[in-house]
C-alpha cells in the first residue's frame, strides 16, 4: 500500500501518511468518537470512511474534488486517535492531505479564508479588524453566506491591549525558567489569560520569559491546509525561542498541540530536527503546574460556599497531548470545590480553530450539545484550557439563557486558590 501513493504529489509527506493509512483496520471504533459522524450518520463523514476517501485519492483511484466536502467536514479533533485501538495516527494524515491545496473553491469562501490568514494570526491586525467589525455589526445580514458567521462570532466588547514584558521573575528560589507562547487570538480576545499564566508560574519558582518576536504558532494554517505560510510562521518561532529555556509553556490546546506537531509539519526538511526538539519541550501550563506540586503547595483558601465546577475538556488537549487528570487534579486541589462530570465530555464543542466559520452548521448543532450538557450538569463554572471552547461554549450558553461562568483554568485557579 506504501508504495501506491504517488510522492510526487505528497512529498515528504508520503511515508507517515501510507503509515496512518495502512494502520487503520477498518474496525469502526472511531464512528461513535466522531463528532461529524454524530451529526450526519454518514460514512464518508467519519475518520473510517476519510481514510478510505484519501487512500483512493493519493492512489488516483478518485478525483480530490469529489471527496472535498467530506474532508472539510472533519473538525481535526482527534477523538479518532483516542477511541482506535490500531493507534493510528490520524493527525499525519489529514493535514498533510489538506496541505496538497488543489480543492477548486469559489472566490467568496477563498476571499474569506484569505482574510482570515491575514489577521486572525497577528494580534494587532486582528484587533482592527474586530474593531472594524464591531462597528458594523447592525449590517451583518447584508454580508454574503460565507461571512456572516464571522461577523456573529464578533465580541460585543474587546478588551483593552495588555503588553506583555520581555521577562518576568520568579518569586523566591528560582525552580526552572520557560518561554511563554502568547497565542495569537488570544492575546486579542481574553488577553487576562496570558496574565494569570505569568502570576501563577512566578509565584511558584518560574521565571517567565515572553520572546517579543514570536509568532503565531501556526496550527490555524496548518490544519486548514495552508502549508507555506504555517512552515513561515513556525520558522520564525524556531528562531526566537531560546534554546536553553527548560520549557515552552502553552496554555490554549490547539497552539500546544499545533508546536507538538512541529516534526510533521517540517517533515523531510532541513528544521526537523530543530522542530521536534522544540515540540518535545512544548508543554501544557497545566502540567508544569503539576508536576511543581501545585496541589500540595498552593492550599486553597476555603471558599464562602461549595462550588459546583465542571471541567470540558478541549479535544486538542485530551486528545492531540493526552492531557486529562492534570487540570481536574488542579481543581481538586482547592477546598470547597465540588467537580461535576459533562455527559459526552469526550465530544468537541464545535469550534476547531474556524470550524464555527468553515461549518457553521454542524458547529451549532455541536455547540448547542455541549452547552446543554454543560447547563445539565448543575455547574455554576464551567473551566476549560482553550480560547476557542470558552467563546464557543460562552456562545451557546447564552443562548441557552444559561449563568454559568466560563473560565480558562488559569483564571479559575488564580481566583480561587490561595493566590488570589
């Protein structure tokens, strides 16, 4: 089967992508883990039947075009890889597929992508633009099709520019030192993470260092098919990060896991060894928290009242870095918190980077599920690790008419533990 696919067309690609490929057996247990399957009950639509569509694609038996609805349907959130018991590697193969970019799209959707690879991975570009949207958010129903879930997900209020500084110290004896990736949207969107990130760490013998010259991780790009520009982007963060850091901290589930896949993504180039280096070292704020024994130092103060807390888990957190009893063992860890259990809290809420944009309406169905679930639960917070969850989950909560808070985990923790 290796030897069927055409490396002309893949490139570097073609060997980790026959792996993926061959490894999977047909077996079905990914069906019920797919969120797409969920939705629509179809085949083609669930990482088994995309398997079999890009196998026959890569070995010319079918036209890219013919399967491309399918294929822009899968959300990247890798529930795939958890519920396969051949342990394929799903991530190897539909982004490199996607990044062969030889889909026909109609002018409106190519000119809102590009737009969307114009700013939304550059903070500063990102914030006119939302302002610029905000102002005209009464003329949204005269966008075309392909707009206007942007310009719905457009937040009434934008918070004010907060500036990170080149260096933060650690507090009392110093236990490590670690790069902070800043995020692009989040920066722009809830800028307070960043903040509560530092505070947290250097409170705890971190000292923080914040490469001024960084750039956006480039996942947005990378799962989307853009190549080029996601390798340009990456480049860049190869270079500014210091090499002698202990970690790069993340704390947004798909930048954590996009660097994780930095070997992939530079595969059969001259940085794939600079890149995995970088991807070994990257690591979720929530599991540098624990193991600096964050529970057993930081005793949490008593809260006024038992608080009623659910956790969702970010698919590119549980799924795409295997990250799941950290950020729940957080939470434990300060008195009076009771921890609710999400019904399907395995299944993505609908955003996937711009998924909420690409598909809005599978994303809505996906979104108003969560939501439900979450609002069933009897939380009065709801605590995840990625931007995109909180403005998808806040979303759907709201229209739900729901109260219930969402946070990131560090925001969570600051106010609640004994920091605050």
């Amino acid at each position: 089967m290796k030897h069927s696919i055409d490396q002309e067309t893949v490139g570097p690609f073609a060997e980790p992508m026959a792996s993926a490929i061959e490894a999977c057996v047909h077996c079905g247990f990914c069906l019920p883990a797919c969120p797409t399957y969920n939705v629509l009950g179809q085949e083609a639509d669930s990482p088994r039947g995309r398997i079999v569509l890009m196998k026959q694609v890569l070995e010319g038996e079918l036209d890219e075009q013919d399967i491309a609805p399918h294929i822009d349907r899968c959300l990247g959130c890798l529930a795939c890889e958890s519920a396969c018991p051949s342990g394929v590697p799903y991530r190897d193969l539909i982004s490199p597929f996607r990044s062969r970019n030889s889909v026909k799209k109609s002018f409106l959707v190519r000119l809102r992508d590009k737009l969307i690879s114009l700013t939304l991975p550059f903070p500063g570009r990102f914030r006119w633009a939302l302002r610029l949207a905000s102002c005209s958010r009464f003329l949204a129903f005269l966008l075309p099709g392909p707009f206007r879930p942007m310009a719905e997900l457009v937040p009434k209020k934008i918070p004010s520019y907060q500036p990170l500084k080149d260096r933060y110290p650690a507090k009392g004896e110093k236990r490590c030192q670690v790069a902070l990736l800043a995020g692009c949207a989040q920066q722009v969107l809830a800028p307070k993470i960043n903040q509560f990130t530092i505070e947290l760490l250097t409170e705890y013998g971190v000292e923080v260092v914040v490469p001024g010259n960084q750039s956006c991780c480039g996942a947005l790009d990378w799962h989307n098919g853009g190549l080029k520009q996601a390798r340009k982007l990456a480049e860049n963060n190869l270079s500014v990060f210091p090499a002698d850091v202990d970690w790069i901290v993340t704390n947004a589930a798909g930048c954590g896991s996009g660097m994780k896949e930095y070997g992939v993504l530079f595969e059969g180039t001259d940085h794939q060894s600079e890149a995995k280096k970088i991807a070994d070292k990257t690591i979720d704020v929530s599991v540098l928290l624990s193991q600096l024994d964050f529970s057993k130092r930081a005793v949490g103060r008593p809260q006024p009242k038992t608080l009623r807390v659910a956790y969702h888990d970010a698919c590119h957190l549980s799924h795409g870095q295997h990250v799941r009893s950290q950020p729940r063992a957080l939470l434990q860890s300060i008195p009076g918190i009771e921890l609710l259990g999400i019904n399907n809290t395995e299944m993505c809420c609908g955003s996937a980077g711009t998924f909420n944009i690409d598909q809005p309406e599978i994303a809505n169905q996906l979104g108003q599920s969560k939501a439900q679930a979450i609002a069933d639960s009897g939380a009065e917070f709801l605590v995840t690790g990625n931007i995109g969850c909180i403005v998808q989950i806040q979303n759907h909560l709201q229209k739900l008419g729901s109260p219930i808070k969402v946070m990131h985990l560090v925001e969570f923790l600051s106010r609640h533990s004994s920091l605050a």
